[in-house]
C-alpha cells in the first residue's frame, strides 16, 4: 500500500493548523488577587439595595381655633307691627287670627277679639292680671371669644427615598457608616378642634301685651312659676239630670278670649342677662408633602439614625361649625332661642420647612421598623367665618411622630 499520499495530506494539515495558531492574539495574564477583590466589591456593591420605602402611623395634626365674635342670637319670629290682625308666634306661646263662625259655617266678623292663642306659663300674666304678656328674645354679643385646641389625631404617612453616596468606614460589601440620600413623602391626618361653654350675651327682648278684655286670667296661679298656662279655644264637660232623673252630659265652650292685637309692645336690653351654652368647632384634614436630603448615620450592623430636613407643603380642608342656645331655666318656651350652622369646607395651602430624626432598627438587609420625631412649621394661618362668627386658624408649629417599616430594595 502506498503510505505517500496519507502522510502528504497529513503534513498539510499540520502546517496550516501551525499557521492558524501563530496568526491568534496571545492569551491575556492571569488577574491577579488585588483585580480579583476589586471585581467582588464591585459586584457586591451593585447587590446592595439603594431604594427605601417606608409605611408608618402618623401623629400629628394640632390645631388652635379661637372664635369671635360669638354670642349673637337672632330670632326668626316676624312678630310685624302691632295694629294688623295676623298670626304671631313668641318663644312662650301665640296669638293667631280668630277662628269662630256662625251658624251657617261663616267666619264671623272681626271684633277685636279671638279664641285661637296659648301661653304657656302662669308668670306671663300681667301684674295687675288684665293681660297676657309674650315674649320674643334675642341675644347681642359682649365680644367673648372661645378658644379650642385639637388633640393629634392618627394618620398615614408614606415615604420613598435613594441612597446617593456612602463613605466612611465599611461596615461589609456596600455598606458603610455614612450614607447621604434624598428622599419624598406624603402624609394624611384629620383635624378636630372642638370646646363646649357657657357664656353671658346681651338680653334683648321684645314683649307685647294682650289684653284679657276683662276676663280673669285662664289657667294656673300667677304666683306659681309651676304653674302652667292655657290654651283656646277650649272646652268643658258638664253633666245635667234631667226631669226623669237621667243625667246626660255637654260640652259648652268655655273659651276665654283675647284682644287679636297687642295693647302695647316694649323693647329692652339687658347686658348681661343672657347666659349661652354653645359649642364651636372647625375640623377637616390636612394632606402633606414633604422632600429634602437625608445623612444616614449607622454604627454598627442593625442600627442607625437618619437626619433629614427639606421644603413642605400642606393643604388644608376645614369647615366651621357652631350651636348657640340661650339658657332661661326658669322659663317654659315653646320655641327655642338657638342659631346653628355648619359651613362647607375651605381649602387653602400652606408652605414650610421640616426637620427631623429617625431611629432605625434594621432586622435584616433589606427590612427595618423606625421611630421619627419631626419638627414642622407653616408659614401661613387662615380665617374661617360663619354667622357673623369667626373662628382664627393656627396650625401651630410642634412635634410629630411617626412609627412603621422600611423596606430596601
């Protein structure tokens, strides 16, 4: 067998795999140690969690309202003049048109009279007991002012931040003692700043005097501030025998009547002569925004402290809100001396600054729970009125708190 040509193919081959060999870059040096350490700090430093979000419990959200102007009670009885024939209602009773007919179902004609009024306390009658006296009341302020204060309510409070720089002494891969970031947050309480009291007011009262056209007075004893008052028309029940011994009863009228317009009418004022038990309130809730850098201090593994401070802004949503009732003890009303009113809400905005410091205690890489303590301040107070009331709004500058947990990734 002829060896030559396999041995010619095969010498081929090798010069052309030596020419291939020599035409390749060299192969790179091994890294060193130093290179290899490098790559691994490099790696793990990208593995190291830079984001923060943190979900806590905020409490916070004092408020001072101090309300004005309060104490002025006006009426809505339109009691009109004294000379027309009309229905008039009083805070202790009324006088209304006449209803009597006659015969055939008609009104009967005016006469200076009517059976339809009632009073509702014997001490109404007058002195000399030839008339019934009602009343209408009012109350003028004597410029006392009310000052309620919201305790902190609990709120919601989330926040989001980056680490940016980290320097001082490693604390292992990525980590060191000093770390500087930025950070956002949001938070949202309620407002409620409330107080209930007594104050005194001007009493202004306005009575007009019915005559009893020479009856004598219907109901309880004008002595007795017991006793109770009357109501007409009305009627009573008698029994009567008759020829053949049996007794069948009736109901006769018995009205009393009385003069359809008043005899007279006064105007007075008392200073002092009107005690009030009210309650004022202004509530709401207040949306905050807060950014600015932080400086990260940790000086071992799982604990650090956090020093932040930056620009906030609130937004504020209150309304108003009162109840004024005159207090009179010692008299029956029928219809209360009272003003309440509630306003819609009023938005406004408010600029500042924070500061704060946050503990936190980090269970392990990547999740903690912290503790914060803040200072806040807005620069702006605001005014809110109702009713020719007024209450002045300070979201006081103070301390807030905040409890929850971070998570890193």
């Amino acid at each position: 067998m002829d060896l030559r040509p396999v041995l010619l193919a095969g010498a081929a081959f090798a010069s052309a795999a030596l020419t291939f060999a020599q035409s390749l870059p060299p192969a790179p040096a091994e890294p060193t140690e130093e290179e290899l350490l490098q790559d691994l700090r490099a790696l793990d430093e990208l593995a190291v969690a830079k984001n923060q979000l943190s979900f806590s419990l905020r409490f916070g959200g004092k408020l001072k309202a101090r309300f004005q102007n309060v104490g002025t009670i006006t009426s809505a009885l339109d009691l009109g003049d004294t000379t027309t024939e009309a229905h008039r209602t009083y805070n202790d009773g009324y006088v209304s048109l006449d209803a009597r007919v006659d015969g055939d179902g008609n009104d009967v004609a005016s006469d200076g009279r009517t059976n339809t009024w009632s009073y509702n306390s014997a001490t109404q009658v007058s002195a000399d007991g030839t008339a019934i006296d009602f009343h209408r009341y009012e109350t003028r302020s004597e410029g006392a002012s009310i000052l309620a204060t919201s305790n902190p309510s609990v709120g919601i409070d989330i926040e989001g931040s980056r680490e940016l720089w980290r320097f001082g002494r490693s604390l292992g891969p990525g980590r060191r003692v000093f770390t500087v970031g930025a950070g956002f947050g949001f938070g949202l309480n309620t407002l409620n700043a409330k107080s209930s009291a007594s104050i005194t007011a001007t009493l202004l009262t306005i009575t007009d005097s019915y005559s009893l056209l020479g009856a004598p007075p219907p109901g309880g004893d004008p002595s007795d501030s017991s006793s109770t008052g009357y109501s007409a028309p009305s009627t009573t029940t008698v029994t009567v025998t008759n020829a053949d011994g049996t007794t069948t009863t009736q109901t006769i009228d018995n009205t009393t009547y009385l003069g359809s317009t008043p005899q007279s009418r006064t105007e007075t004022a008392t200073p002092g002569g009107a005690t009030i038990k009210g309650m004022w309130q202004v509530k709401g809730a207040y949306f905050s925004v807060r950014g600015g850098p932080w400086l990260r201090w940790q000086p071992s593994d799982r604990f650090s402290l956090r020093f932040s401070v930056g620009a906030s802004a609130n937004v504020v949503g209150l309304r108003m809100r009162y109840d004024e009732q005159l207090d009179l003890e010692d008299l029956d009303l029928t219809t209360a001396v009272q003003n309440a009113d509630e306003s819609t809400a009023e938005t406004s905005a408010q600029a500042g600054f924070f500061g704060g410091v946050d503990a936190e205690y980090w269970l392990s890489e990547r999740t903690g729970f912290f503790g914060s303590a803040s200072y806040e301040y807005s620069t702006r107070d605001s005014t809110l009125t109702l009713g020719g009331r007024s209450a002045l709004i300070k979201m006081s500058a103070g301390l807030g708190l905040r409890s929850g947990l971070s998570f890193k990734f």
